[in-house]
C-alpha cells in the first residue's frame, strides 16, 4: 500500500546507546528535546502524526501550513519542538500535546509558537525512499524543504563525534545521535544504524501510583514491563507538577497492588490503573536497576505504556 495514502507509518527508533566516539561512517545531529512526528505533506495541506499515530495539528495548528514549504509531496520525519530562552524545551511541547482547550492551545502558539525539524524523508514525489542510503536521504530533504521560521531541516556534522557531543554538553543540550552514513529506513523497528549519546541520561516509565508524604510531598511509583510482567523500578518525588499529578489523581483506582513483586515502603500506595506514561530524569542506574537522584521530566501521551521496557 502506499505510504503516503496509508498515512500509518511507525518511525524508525534508535537501537542503542553509547559514550561519544568519532568515525568517519557516521554522521551526528543534535538530540532535540520535543516530540517525534511523521510529516505527510502535499500541494493542499499538512498531516502531523506522533509515534501512536495521534493526529497533532490540532495541538500545534501553527504548523497548520507548513506544506507550502515543499517543493514536492513528501513523508518527513521529525521532532516538534518548542524553543524557550533559545533551546528546546521538553515541558513545554508536552503541555501542549496534553491540551484540549482551542483557546488555550491557540494562546501558547502565539506565546510560544511551535515549530518542526525534519532530519529524514521517508517518500518524495510519488515512491517511498526508505531503502536509500541516508546521505541520498539527506540529499533529498535538503532538496524538497524551503525553511522558514516553522519547518526547518536538522544540521549534522561529519566524523567528530567527541567535539560535537562536548559542545551538546557545553551548552546543557540532551545530547547527539550518531546515524550510519549508508543506513536504510526501518518503519517500527530499533536498529543500532542510530545510536543515542546522551548528556541528560532518561528513561520512561509506567505510572503505577503514589504516595502522600509529609508537608505535601507526593511520591510517584513507577514501573517497567519485563515481557508482560509489571516490574516495580521505585519511586521518584522531585519535579512534580500540579498540573501533571491532577491528571495522575483522576486516573482510576485498583484495589491491589500492580506488581509481582514490591519493595517494603509502599504501604499507603494509592494504586492506579497502569495506563500513563511518563519520563524520568536521572544520573545514573545503580547495579540493581534503581534510579539515583531521579527528577519527574513529565507525562507523555505519544508512548503505549507496554513499550516501558526494561534494558
């Protein structure tokens, strides 16, 4: 079936992670702190989907005509971002997906509008180009994209990969991408053709429940599927919002306990049904798995909470 016509497509997910290394088979990009879209755009209009699917134009409908910026029909993937004090910044693309309110989603593109980085092509013209090496890819997106202040296409640099991550890390970014110079496109699919070097180390989790501490702490029990079992990986308490524990609060309860197995400390747990998803900053992972000094990044809706995997 053609892709463009579908308009079903899962995107290719990077495969593994690494300390930053340098090599001339390999280019690198910034990693953007936003939200993964697929772009299909013809001569009439503009289709955002995130990685579920989810059709997006309606939370960023700045982007509402970013097909005038082609110069043919074309599949693009990207990563909606919001820029504040001059980076990406996760939070508030985030607020924004998880909005519902015309007026109020209308009021923050104008404060902070929304815009899309495109750093592959999946289908130019009339024909998918997945199984193009990447630099013909590169080539081909370079080519079809006009940029303006609303769609732009993603930098990258050849064979330095220390520097550029050092740079990433000089100016607090997330981090770089290393992609295999003459790597296809594999819809749904990890591959180790794109590997992630991180300065911000994080991970997603299910939110399993809470925990009312003294003066008004709350805790949140995270979790992560071991094939179809719910593992409990503990709690994290700093960074929570108001706006994010609501939507954690209304969610429906369950009588008992989620796991197999649980840690002593969970006693007053309300329990929740297991159906959000959210990020979790972190240092490092010790030896047993659990997170050192965690920081509650946020909620997403664009992740399945079955894909909160252990690794």
């Amino acid at each position: 079936m053609d892709l463009f016509q579908s308009k079903n497509i899962k995107p290719m997910l990077i495969g593994e992670m690494q300390e930053a290394f340098n090599n001339p088979d390999y280019i690198y990009e910034l990693k953007l702190d936003g939200e993964r879209c697929i772009a299909y755009l013809d001569k009439d209009a503009t289709e955002l989907r995130n990685k579920r699917n989810i059709k997006m134009l309606v939370k960023v409908p700045e982007l509402s005509t970013i097909h005038k910026q082609v110069k043919q029909r074309c599949i693009l993937d990207g990563e909606l971002i919001v820029i504040k004090d001059g980076k990406p910044d996760f939070f508030e693309i985030r607020r924004r997906s998880l909005m519902s309110n015309t007026f109020k989603i209308r009021l923050a593109s104008s404060r902070l509008p929304a815009s899309f980085t495109a750093f592959d092509i999946l289908y130019y013209n009339d024909h998918s180009v997945i199984d193009l090496p990447l630099m013909k890819r590169k080539k081909l997106l370079e080519k079809v994209i006009i940029e303006n202040e609303r769609i732009a296409t993603s930098r990258y640099i050849e064979e330095h990969g220390i520097q550029f991550y050092q740079l990433a890390k000089q100016n607090e970014l997330e981090g770089i991408v290393a992609k295999r110079k003459d790597s296809k496109y594999y819809c749904d699919k990890k591959t180790k053709d794109w590997i992630k070097i991180k300065y911000l180390l994080d991970d997603d989790f299910v939110v399993c429940g809470y925990i009312f501490k003294e003066n008004g702490v709350i805790s949140i029990v995270l979790g992560q599927y071991s094939g179809k079992e719910l593992v409990y990986k503990g709690h994290v308490t700093l960074g929570i919002s108001t706006e994010d524990f609501k939507l954690i609060e209304s969610m429906p309860r369950i009588s008992a306990q989620p796991f197999n197995e649980l840690s002593p400390g969970n006693d007053t747990a309300v329990w929740i049904e297991p159906n959000l998803v959210c990020i979790v900053k972190f240092m490092m992972k010790t030896s047993n798995g659990s997170l050192r000094q965690p920081i509650f990044k946020g909620l997403r809706d664009d992740k399945d909470p079955t894909d909160c995997t252990i690794h």
